[in-house]
C-alpha cells in the first residue's frame, strides 16, 4: 500500500510530462486522421440467377421436408473462386487495362514497362526470397494485381435471403464501381463459357445419335432434345446475364466511412498515456530497486 502512494506521489510530480506527452500523442492522432485519405463504401448485392436453377432429385426432397436447398451456398463459394481467379484478373486486365490504372505512377510510357515497388514490406519480401535463394522483383504483374482485388474486397453470403453481398472501402468510388461491375461481367461470361461449351458437346453427341438411329420415335425424341439445347445455345449467347442475377447495382455511401476521427483520437491518445506511465513506472521501479540494494549492502 504505501508503495501505491508512493508511486501515486512520483507520478504526481511528473504530471506536466504525462499531459504533454498525452497531449502531444493526440496531436500525432489529428495529424494522422488528416493525412489518411477518406474511403467511401461501395456495395454491390447479387444472386444466382433464379432462371437457371434446377430441382435435382436432393433439392425436391428438401422442399418437400420444409428445409431450404443448400444451392445458392454452393454457388456463393464457387462464385468467390471465379471472381478472385487469374483467369478473370487476366480478362479485366486485358479489357480495362487494370494494371495501368491501378499502378499509374509506376509505369513508363516510353518504355511501356513497370518500375518496382519497392517499400518495407516488399523489402522484407525480398530478404526472405532470398534466403531461400529466389530472386524476388515487385514490378506490378497480374499476380499482383490479383492480390489487390482480393485484399480490397468482401464477399459475404446471407443464407437467410440468399443473397451475396460485395463490399469494398475504397479512396476511388468511381474506379471501383467500374471494377465491380466488371467483374461482375467477366465472372457471368465465365459461366457462360463454361455451359456453352457443355451444351456444344451434347449437340454434337446428339447429332450424331439421330444420323445413326434409325428408330422413328427415338429420332424424334433425341431430335426435340436437340431442339432444346440448340434454343439454350442461343440464349447463353444473348446479351442479358446468365448465372448472376445483379439485385441492387452499385451503390456508394454519400459520405466517407474512415478515417474514424474519434477513434483515431482515443486510440493516440490512449497509446501515448500508456507509453508515459510505463516509462515513469519503469523508471519509479528502477529507482527503488537501486535504493533497496544500496540500503540491503549499507
């Protein structure tokens, strides 16, 4: 107890250092918080495009028990593996020119090449490499690029409505609703793709079953399926979206989400008291510490 009061006193005495140091921190805070560039929030909610479901025999079973198909979650995860491919960073890349707009201030148009981008954490980045003995350049590729889309967005599925909800805090609303709404692109053209290339090969399969089936009825019965995925053919190449149906476009908030100006503040503030107390108590234990020894040997 009487060392509480002690270091209470100790403290006491040293009051003006602890509010300028506090005070200075908080200048710090403010000076940082203005510094910080504002970021808006852009959101984007999709879902799977009600028209190109289908009721397999598992789904039928669990609407007929009241529970709810597990097929948008499936779509939600195969969904973010599209979007954050390299494929579809490729495609964006090739039609927007991504790597330019993103990386502007590091690409040379008289050369049409990338300068580095070296900073401490592709430093560090560059040691470790080269420890294990590869050589480690951070010139803005399509790997990069990559990471970026992947670390500046949030992809987040409500089960309850199933809907899927893009989100990114951005210094660049305008450029990221291009982004988005490119991705979104890319990503259904993806789909697309894949489920023309799917019907093409039963067409071909189809074709060749009616030229060697000499049966009447199943001529006619592979032909009316042929009929069918020849019309799914020819819709997949319309211009309207095929597996992402777009619910609410993209929206961005009218006024900046961060910097948080009050946390900021606290969180400065708070470091900057705790600093000094540590120092000042460290130091009020250092020196009593001393004084214990000298009066242990006196």
């Amino acid at each position: 107890m009487e060392n509480l009061i002690e270091l209470y006193k100790y403290l006491f005495k040293r009051k003006l250092s602890i509010l300028v140091f506090f005070s200075l921190f908080i200048f710090i805070g403010i000076a940082y918080t203005l510094n910080e560039a504002p970021r808006y929030a852009t959101t984007m909610v999709i879902a799977e495009n009600a028209e190109d479901k289908s009721l397999d025999s598992q789904s039928i079973v669990s609407f007929a028990l009241g529970q709810a198909g597990t097929s948008s979650s499936k779509f939600y995860y195969q969904l973010k593996e599209v979007l954050f491919s390299m494929e579809t960073t490729r495609k964006l890349n090739e039609d927007n020119a991504l790597l330019k707009s993103f990386y502007k201030k590091y690409y040379s148009s008289e050369n049409d090449t990338f300068s580095p981008i070296w900073k401490f954490s592709t430093y560090l980045q560059a040691l470790k490499f080269r420890l294990i003995g590869i050589d480690y350049s951070p010139v803005p590729n399509e790997y990069l690029l990559n990471g970026l889309i992947k670390s500046s967005m949030t992809v987040l599925y409500d089960d309850f409505s199933d809907l899927i909800y893009i989100r990114s805090n951005t210094h660049s609303p305008a450029r990221t609703e291009k982004l988005l709404q490119s991705l979104i692109a890319v990503s259904d053209q993806h789909y697309k793709n894949l489920e023309e290339a799917s019907i093409q090969q039963r067409i071909e399969f189809l074709t060749r079953e009616i030229s060697q089936t000499s049966a009447l009825s199943q001529r006619e019965a592979l032909t009316r399926i042929l009929e069918n995925e020849l019309l799914k053919k020819s819709l997949i190449n319309t211009n309207s979206s095929y597996k992402i149906k777009i619910v609410r476009d993209v929206q961005t908030s009218e006024y900046p989400v961060s910097p948080n100006v009050l946390f900021n503040l606290l969180l400065f503030s708070m470091l900057g008291l705790f600093l000094i107390l540590a120092f000042h108590i460290l130091n009020f234990i250092r020196k009593n510490f001393f004084q214990y020894i000298e009066n242990s040997l006196a």
